[in-house]
C-alpha cells in the first residue's frame, strides 16, 4: 500500500517527462535516418494532437447561450490535463477530476452530465495516457475513483442530472483493459529479453570454462611427460659422474623429489577438472606432424582442403604443436559444418618469432544446407591463443567464405655454448 499510495498521492505531481520512443521497432527501423529520428516523438504528437481535438470539441459542443471566449476557456481547461500527462502522468489525473468539477457546474445538458462531449474525450484520453505509463494497479484504482467520482457527483447535485457517468465507466474500464494488457505483455517481453541475456551469459561463460577444461586435459599428458623426463634424468645423473661430490647428488635428489611431487599434484588438479565421463586418451596428443592425417580424414567428410607449409620445419614445444593442431582441426571442422561443398586452404609458417597458421573456405556449394553449429568452435580457438599469448583474428573472407588467421609467439631455445678448448 506505502507503493500505491506514493504513486498516486505522494509523487502525484512528481516531474516525469515522457521518454522518446524507440526507433529499433521492425517498421520504424526502416525509414530513413530524418525520419526515424523525429518518428521517436510521435507519442508526444499524438498527446498534443488529442489536447487540440479536446479544445475544438469542448469549444463546439459547450454550454448553451455562452459566448465564443468563454466556450474556448473551457476547452482549454479540459485539454490542460491531456498535455500534462507529458510531464506529471499522476497528476494529470487529479488535475482531469478537478477540471470535471468545474466544467460539470457550467453544463445544463442531462443526457451528458457530468461530462460533456469535450471533457469525456479528455477525461478519458488522461486515464489511458498515464494507465500507459503506470502499474496495472494504478489503473485499476484510477478507475474505481472514477466510478466513485460519478457517483458522489450524481448524489451531491441530483439524480435526476446523471447521464453520462456509466459510458464512462464502460469506456474507461476498455480503455484501462487494453492498456493494462499491452503493458503486461511489454514487461513479460522485457523480463524474457533479460532472461535471455542471462542465459546467453552463463551460456557462453559455460562454454568457456568447458574448453578451457578440455585445455587443461590434453596439456596434462605434455607437461606430465617432461615432468618424468626431468624426474628420470634427475635420478640417473649421480650414475653418469664419477665419484660426483655429496652437494651434487643432494640437489639431484631434490631435483627427483620436486618433480615427482609436481607429478603427484597435477594428477591431483586434473582430478578435479575431469568430468566423470572422461577417458584418458591411450595415444599420445597429436601434433603438427600429424597433420596429413588430418586433412585424409577431412578430404573424405567431403571438404577439398589443400596444404601449404612455408619457413624452416623445425620442432616447436609440445603445447604448441597441440595447440596449432587443434586450431587447424576446429577450423576445418567449422568448414565442414558451415561450408558444406566447399574448399579450404590451411597455411602453416614456420617464422622467426614462431608459427603462423590460416586457415581459409569458401562459401558454400550445392544443395546441402549448413549446420548451425553451437558456436563453441571461435571460443576454444581464442582460448588456447591466448593461453599462449598469441593473436588471432576471424570473420568473413573477401571471397565470401571465412579465414581464421593464428600467430603464436615461441621463444627460442638458447644453445649451449661452445667449448673452445
């Protein structure tokens, strides 16, 4: 009730201008910028041009025997509530109820008491207008203080002088009805709409910590293995020295016992990321030397794939290998499903700075439709750019098909230097 009453009391006369209307609709979109622009103001064109119809109608249809000034007063008496209901909604309404009282006092036609021709039209523009920009419950009240208002007029001055106050109530509980649907259905839209932002949030956010999930797995077997590669050489080096100091055995020790441990804690965390469905793979993790397999295999799903390799081959870090392979497969895969018929081209650059891969189809050919796919594909190509502090850019190719274009930085190795003796 504290809501109610400082909506239709307390910030009656509150100032609440009316906002432009949007121009993304699906028929003002269409005209032309000018247009469009000016189109945002037609409910405050639609207010003023109701407010003038109120003051030619109130003036025409007025009191018999008055003057033309006086009759023109009166009109703009009952249209002042319609063009308030551009500032102060609420108090447009209080102000309409006043402007009925004072307007009934000047009418002698029965069959229209208390409101005239002019004063309905505007009465009831008023209710609609602010029931357009209030809660359903404001509307429904507005309109039980309408009926009460008819009826403590129609006591106060006469039975015998009521005449219009059950069109009233019918007209204005249509007009309330209408309104309060259309709102019901602009806030359902809008409480969907955020719903739906939502779940595209959470979607995409799944999507992420999924691929990054599935990163951390196939990179386990990569560092798992040079962690045992370190372990083993840390434990046979004492044997390759002779007679090696106490110092040295103690830091290859140490050297065995850290990697071992490190071992121990990344079975431990990969754990925690697999899912209860997931199977270790029984072959090592591909990498670019597996490539041509790849392309067989992607030649016979039917898309035409060509290879070119450019620079010095030359072994780059596991991870990277596994990376780059798994960027190739991905886009090769999205070719598949959004370019059935067509043909792709994959670049492999062997730089100075480190590996450059592109991949590039074009549009699609013949009748098969294309899949629509679940989008995960760019999200786990960026991910594993970005894991290794690469750069990458994707969209449409000016031929018309799509280019996906990865550069991944890789450090070189320092070379041991020379003994000069």
């Amino acid at each position: 009730m504290q809501s109610l009453r400082d909506d239709m009391l307390t910030d009656a006369f509150a100032y609440r201008p009316l906002a432009p209307m949007r121009t993304d609709g699906p028929i003002v979109r269409r005209l032309p910028e000018r247009i469009r622009y000016r189109a945002a103001y037609l409910p405050h064109a639609a207010v003023v041009v109701t407010a003038f119809f109120v003051v030619l109608l109130a003036s025409t249809t007025g009191t018999v025997g008055m003057s033309p000034a006086p009759l023109t007063l009166a009109g703009l008496v009952a249209a002042a509530p319609v063009l308030m209901t551009l500032v102060r909604p609420m108090g447009a309404f209080w102000a309409a109820l006043a402007a009925t009282v004072v307007l009934s006092v000047l009418q002698d036609r029965i069959f229209t008491w208390p409101w005239s021709p002019g004063t309905f039209v505007a009465y009831l523009a008023v209710m609609v207008f602010v029931g357009l920009r209030t809660k359903p419950r404001v509307s429904g009240w507005m309109w039980v203080i309408t009926v009460l208002f008819g009826t403590a007029l129609q006591i106060l001055f006469g039975a015998d002088r009521a005449g219009s106050i059950a069109p009233m109530a019918f007209a204005s509980a249509v007009g309330l009805l209408l309104v309060t649907v259309r709102n019901t259905r602009r806030e359902a839209r809008q409480e969907v709409t955020a719903v739906l932002e939502v779940t595209a949030f959470e979607r995409d956010r799944r999507t992420l910590l999924e691929e990054r999930t599935t990163i951390a797995r196939e990179l386990h077997d990569v560092v798992a293995h040079h962690m045992s590669v370190v372990a083993i050489q840390a434990e046979a080096a004492p044997y390759r020295v002779k007679n090696p100091p106490p110092e040295l055995e103690a830091a290859f020790v140490t050297i065995r016992e850290n990697a071992v441990a490190a071992l121990t804690e990344l079975r431990r965390v990969l754990g925690v990321v697999r899912s209860a469905d997931y199977e270790a793979p029984d072959t090592p993790q591909p990498t670019l030397a597996s490539l041509d397999g790849l392309l067989t295999n992607v030649r016979e799903a039917g898309l035409s794939v060509e290879k070119t390799v450019t620079g010095a081959v030359r072994e780059l870090p596991q991870g990277v290998e596994l990376s780059a392979y798994r960027i190739i497969q991905e886009a090769l895969s999205n070719s598949l499903r959004h370019a059935p018929g067509s043909a792709a081209e994959v670049e492999v650059s062997y730089v100075l700075g480190g590996l450059g891969i592109r991949v590039v189809n074009g549009p699609a050919v013949g009748d098969v439709p294309p899949s629509p796919g679940a989008g995960h594909g760019i999200t786990g190509m960026r991910e594993r750019v970005a894991m290794l502090e690469g750069e990458m850019t994707a969209g449409e190719s000016p031929s018309g098909g799509y280019e996906v274009a990865v550069f991944i930085p890789v450090r070189s190795r320092p070379q041991p230097e020379e003994d000069p003796a």
